[in-house]
C-alpha cells in the first residue's frame, strides 16, 4: 500500500523521455546479420529426425527390392507407388512456420516474451536474449530491460520508481529492482533516517510514518514526511496532547478525593500520595526527554509502580460497598480511581511495544498477512497513545540516565 503514487522527480534521466513503443521492432532493419541469427537460431532449436520417421521420408528411404528386381512389371511399380504417406504433423502452435514466430515475437512485450520462454524448451531455445536484441536493437533492448524489475517484471518507466543500476551490476541489464519489491524485502535498503539513491540517481529521504521514499507531496518545513503521513502524525500529537492532560486530571482528582474524604485510612493516604509523586516524576520524563533520547524501560517501570501503588486504596475503599448504599462521594472516587488505573495499563501496554523496537513502517508494506490487517489499528492506537512522536525519532538509542546515550 503505497502512501502516494510516484511522481517524476525535479532531475530525470534524459533518456526516460524516449518514447517506447510496441511496434517499434517494425523499424529495426533486418539485414544479412538479422537473417544469419535467424538460420543459426532456427537450426539450433529444430531437432534431427528420428530413424523411424526417417524411413517415411521418401528421399531417405531405401529402394524397394521388387522395383530393383523388375523396373519394366506392373506389380512391382505398383508396389513401389503404394507405400503409407508421410502422417501429417498436429496442428499445434509449435509446429507453425518459424517466420510466423518471429512476426509473433515482433508483437509482444517483454513480459510477455519472459513468460513466454517459460512455457517449454523450444521458446526458451528459440527467442533467446541475442534474438530478441536483434529484433528490437541494442539501445532498445538496453532501455526497456532496465525498467523492469528483475523479481516481478513490473514496468517502471518513472526513473523515482526504481533503484538505480549500472553495467557493473549483476546481470545488466535485467539487474533493477522496483521501489515496491526493495520495500517488501526490507533488506535495509530504505533506512529511516536516511537518504535512498533512486534511478534518477537523486537521494531521496525515507518517510519517518510510513518508510517509503518521499519523492513527491513534501514541504520544506518536514523534508522527511510526505504530506499525509505529516497530517496523521500531526493527529496522533493532538491525540497524545488531550489525552495527556486528561491523565493528568484524572491522577490529581483522584488523589484529592482519597485525600478528603479517606484521610484516615493508612491504606489509601500511604499510596497515594507515593502514587501522586511518581507521576509527576513520570510526567517530567516524558516531557523534558532529550531529542534522541529513549526512556521507555523507566517509563514502564513507574507506570507498573503507580498501578500497583492504587490496589491497595481500591481493595480498602471498596469495602464501604459492602454496605450495599454507599455514598455519592465514594462511588465518584472509585470511578476516578479506576478511570486513572485502566489509562495506566494502556501506558504499560503502549510502552511494552515501544520497548520491542516494533516498526511501524512494516504496516505499509506492499504485501502483509491477514493477520496484519486486525493487529495494525490496535498497534497504531497504543503507539499514539502511548508516545507518537516514537515515529519522529527512530532510530532511537537507550538513555543511561547519567547524561549519556548508549
């Protein structure tokens, strides 16, 4: 799923403007040497006869002896006219006129011709690499081969839409691949972070959202996003943004209500204000990161602190229900209470994700399983809520919390 079809870049190749036509080969002038491969090639694929057909080839064929015995008898020239004709080949597209393939081939693409020297020994014999550069010429058949992709014989006349390749490379000129294929392979090829040399031989920057190359849809302001990618992102911050603050909320009401109304119980007052101080230190962690920096281990441990911190208030609180009518003020605090604990376990849920150096960009791929398809929304959902900006800062490194970065 590409994030934006690829647009020609600002410096092209001069011979991507060759116009490519199929009936182009109708042009080539087939002359001495065109003629001469066409005989070796012919003679190299057509297989001597066998000895038993040979016998019914009336030159080959020995005399027959009652022809030999009486030239000048009616029943000996009768016997000799009277042999079996030769059986007739079967009409299969095998058996036509080599003239008729090569009018066949001068027609066909280059897929077409791949595929069609897959189909039995005698094509793959016949429209062989040399006769079909004979057919088409040398510049021609160098031009189309580099635009298709060696692994899925895609044409891809847009320079952007596939790696570069020279003569140097194995098996030029059928030695390039499309972006779709280096993507799919994740080979490192397309690094975050990084610049990529396309076919036009311009470097191009890898989007931080979805790992493609962003030849198009970019601003000056965010090189290394394409412009929809940079509006999700942007999403995702405002998501993170208002779901930050309603936290917030919730941990310090949370803490008051226990506070006021449940001073006296050391089961409530004891955690929670161990509670209310880990995460403001959970919250100035977050916020005051260095750039580059990744804390997602200390952020998973405090944030497993503060829930186990709030079991106790809840199991002493919810002994007042055991009344059957509790009051207005103790329902308020436990839907407080365990508002603030289910926002905690999606902090631990998001942060174990991050802390498993997963890569969003392996969402985008051109080919994912099935099961890839239900995963990646509750995935994206758990990053964004967790720390979307993780997107904006791989590769990211291990904080030592000594002012150094591992």
């Amino acid at each position: 799923m590409e994030p934006n079809p690829v647009a020609t870049p600002a410096v092209a190749n001069n011979r991507d403007a060759l116009p490519l036509s199929r009936s182009s080969p109708n042009r080539v002038h087939m002359g001495r040497h065109l003629s001469g491969l066409i005989r070796r090639t012919i003679a190299s694929v057509m297989e001597p006869l066998s000895p038993a057909r040979a016998e019914w080839d009336i030159e080959l064929a020995d005399p027959t002896p009652d022809l030999h015995k009486s030239r000048k008898g009616a029943d000996s020239l009768t016997k000799a006219l009277a042999r079996p004709r030769t059986p007739h080949q079967p009409r299969n597209f095998n058996n036509l006129p080599p003239e008729l393939h090569m009018v066949l081939l001068q027609h066909l693409d280059f897929v077409d011709i791949h595929n069609l020297r897959r189909t039995c020994k005698y094509w793959y014999n016949f429209a062989n690499p040399r006769l079909v550069q004979a057919i088409w010429g040398r510049e021609m058949f160098e031009y189309i081969l580099t635009r298709h992709c060696r692994l899925c014989m895609a044409y891809r006349p847009k320079a952007s839409a596939r790696l570069p390749t020279t003569p140097r490379d194995a098996g030029y000129p059928l030695s390039s691949r499309c972006v779709e294929c280096a993507v799919q392979a994740r080979d490192g090829t397309f690094r975050v972070g990084r610049k990529t040399k396309l076919g036009n031989f311009v470097d191009y920057w890898v989007c931080r959202w979805c790992g493609w190359p962003v030849t198009e849809h970019t601003g000056a302001e965010h090189p290394q996003f394409h412009k929809r990618c940079y509006t999700r992102y942007a999403v995702g911050m405002l998501f993170f943004f208002l779901l930050g603050w309603l936290q917030l909320f919730l941990g310090i009401v949370a803490s008051a209500m226990c506070w006021r109304y449940f001073r006296g119980d050391k089961l409530v007052l004891g955690p929670t204000i161990a509670g209310f101080l880990l995460m403001w230190l959970c919250v100035f962690l977050i916020g005051f990161q260095r750039n580059g920096a990744r804390v997602y281990h200390w952020a998973l441990l405090l944030e497993m602190t503060i829930v186990g911190l709030w079991i106790a208030p809840v199991y002493s609180i919810s002994k007042h229900f055991n009344g059957g009518h509790p009051s207005q003020t103790t329902r308020t605090t436990m839907a407080l209470i365990g508002t603030n604990m289910v926002f905690r376990l999606f902090n631990i849920m998001g942060n174990i994700v991050l802390l498993c150096d997963y890569d969003r960009a392996a969402h985008y791929l051109p080919q994912i399983p099935i099961w890839r398809v239900f995963i990646n929304p509750l995935v994206t959902a758990l990053i964004l809520w967790t720390w979307p900006m993780h997107a904006a800062r791989i590769p990211s490194h291990y904080s030592t919390g000594r002012g150094g970065i591992v």
